[in-house]
C-alpha cells in the first residue's frame, strides 16, 4: 500500500496508540511504500546473536528501534507545541509546504 506521508525524517512525534502511548520521539527513518516509520527510542526490541566461536565474539543482545505504523503517530508542531494534522499549502514560487493545521505556521524538520 503505496501511500504518501506526512511523516518526514527528523519530525518530532507523538504516539497515538500502543504500549508506548505519550512518547514523543524524532523519526530517523520513513518507509513510505509500507507506511511505516522508525521513531528513536520507541517501540525498542531486542535482537539476540548468537556465538561465533572461529570470530572470537561471544552471543550477545543487541536493542533497536523497530518500525511503526504511521496511523499511530501524529506530528508536534514545533511553534504551537501542540498534536497537529499536516496541511499541505501552496508558497509564492508554487511549491508545496506542510504546514500546521492549528497555527497555520510552516514545519521545518530539525
């Protein structure tokens, strides 16, 4: 399901739904054609690898943030501070800029 996102690298989130309800978070990675998106420090789980005795490394667990569906995220606004929907708007010079659905203030990524 190929949708486009509202969700950009470097948004701060807040997540809507799951057991990490509340967090906020900055995106570091968007998968678009699955709609997914890895928050840091959310939705964290363990990978375990195991020993390789001829390299010499012991077995070890390794956490990492595991993606997210982006229906469980909403964006904050960085000037209101608030939960926002993204509104796309059209500048000057034609181009396309989100924007906040509150306070009507173009985002920027951090």
């Amino acid at each position: 399901m190929a949708t486009k996102l509202r969700i950009k690298k470097n948004d701060l989130v807040k997540v809507l739904t799951g057991r990490d309800r509340g967090k906020q978070g900055k995106v570091t990675q968007v998968f678009p054609k699955s709609g997914l998106v890895v928050v840091e420090g959310i939705n964290l789980r363990f990978k375990h690898l195991r020993n390789t005795p001829g390299q010499g490394r012991a077995g070890s667990r390794v956490q990492y943030a595991a993606p997210l569906g982006a229906s469980k995220l909403m964006v904050m606004c960085p000037s209101c501070g608030k939960t926002t929907r993204v509104q796309m708007i059209k500048s000057a010079e034609g181009k396309s800029l989100r924007s906040c659905h509150r306070c009507q203030q173009t985002l920027t990524t951090v």
